[in-house]
C-alpha cells in the first residue's frame, strides 16, 4: 500500500507491506518514504526488483507527473528523471514483462483558459494509453478508448486483455470494456508466443516448430557389495 490518505496526517509519503507468511503489516521507516506524498496515483511491479509509482494528487491538490521506483533490495526510492506525458491521477498501471508497463485511464485538470467561469468542472477524463519502455525509458501511446469515461477497476487477464469495468452515472453496475492491446502493439505478440513455446518446449529449428521431449535419467541404485 503506497501512498493514501487518511484524517490524522492528510495525504501520505508513506507505504505498508503486508507478510503472507506472518499474516503481518509493516509500516515503512523515516528512510523508506516516498520523495513525493501522494494520492490516487497508480503502482506496480515490474520485474524481480522494482515497484513503480506514478503521479497522482499531492497534498497541495497538484496533478503530478512525478514518477518514482523502489528498489525491493536497497529499500529506497528514487525519482525518475522520467515524467508521465501528463499530469494526471486515478489512473492504472500493470506491467507485461520487465521491459513494459502499462497506462489506463485516469482523470486530468483542465487548462484554466478553457474553464469556464461558471463551471465548477476543473476535472477531465482520460482516453489515451501509453506504455513506458522500462530499458530506454521511453514512452508509445497506443490506440486510445472509444470513449471518455470513468474507470471503476481494471483486471488484467495476463494475455494482452484489459476488462475495464466502467462506471456510468445512475447505473447501479457498471459496464465491461475489453481493451486488448495486441490489436494495436503488435510486438507483445512475439512475447507471448515466446512463452508459450518456452512453456510447452518448442524449439525453432530450420524454420520448423518442433517440441522438445524432456528426458529424466535416473540411474538404477547399485547393490551394496
């Protein structure tokens, strides 16, 4: 848990981790802070080392396009010379493999000159999708929704398909959106096709998908003389 508020210390630069095997929480020391107290901002993991923040709301009701990394080894964050393309807060983030991460969703502040002065609605919603390449630090924006609506939660079915629950006024449930992210970055494909074929030992030779069978050798036990 990262971030948050709460009615004691208002927004939070702080973090808990939570033991399966202890069923234990563990508040984060004065040397484990995030650099940037935040709410609403998106997190995950991404590879064996890392745990990525991005923007969210800070204390001073700033839209935040400051993005920090946890090293789960050295246990400090970092800010990313990095920036989000925009400012923006309760958004979503999953990442593919250690060399993507994904952006969904989320709200923006409008620009004051195109608020008008009767109008209380600083916020807009996002439609546009990015993906952060983790090795060069490098940002694509991909195939944008269809619409601008708010996201109540997104579930990722670890294949390329986003099911984006979407929240419309006056609606007791909310409707399904599937965002599938091979149609328009066609490159996870070769990902995916790589592991499956590691999974089901197949092997690429002279142009020919071929399986590997696995051979056990188990020598027979010698008699004790």
């Amino acid at each position: 848990m990262i971030g948050g508020y709460n009615n004691f210390d208002g927004v939070l630069d702080s973090f808990e981790t939570f033991s399966i095997r202890s069923r234990k929480w563990e508040l984060s020391d004065e040397t484990q802070k995030l650099n940037k107290a935040r709410i609403n901002a998106a997190a995950c993991k991404c590879g064996d080392r890392y745990v990525y923040v991005f923007g969210g709301l800070s204390s001073e009701d700033e839209f935040l396009d400051q993005i920090e990394r946890y090293n789960t080894q050295l246990k400090i964050w970092t800010v990313m010379d990095v920036k989000l393309p925009q400012r923006m807060t309760n958004h979503f983030s999953f990442s593919f493999n250690p060399n993507y991460i994904i952006i969904l969703g989320g709200l923006l502040k409008k620009a004051e000159q195109f608020i008008p002065s009767e109008s209380k609605k600083i916020f807009e919603l996002q439609d546009r999708v990015f993906i952060l390449k983790t090795k060069n630090l490098t940002w694509k924006e991909l195939k944008p929704f269809p619409f601008k609506k708010k996201l109540g939660q997104v579930v990722y079915n670890n294949h390329g398909k986003f099911f984006c629950f979407v929240v419309e006024a006056n609606s007791e449930l909310p409707s399904l959106f599937v965002y599938d992210v091979r149609s328009c970055f066609p490159q996870f494909n070769k990902y995916w096709e790589h592991e499956a074929q590691q999974r089901d030992r197949i092997q690429k030779i002279k142009g020919k998908h071929i399986q590997i069978q696995q051979v056990i050798y188990n020598p027979a036990p010698q008699k004790d003389e």
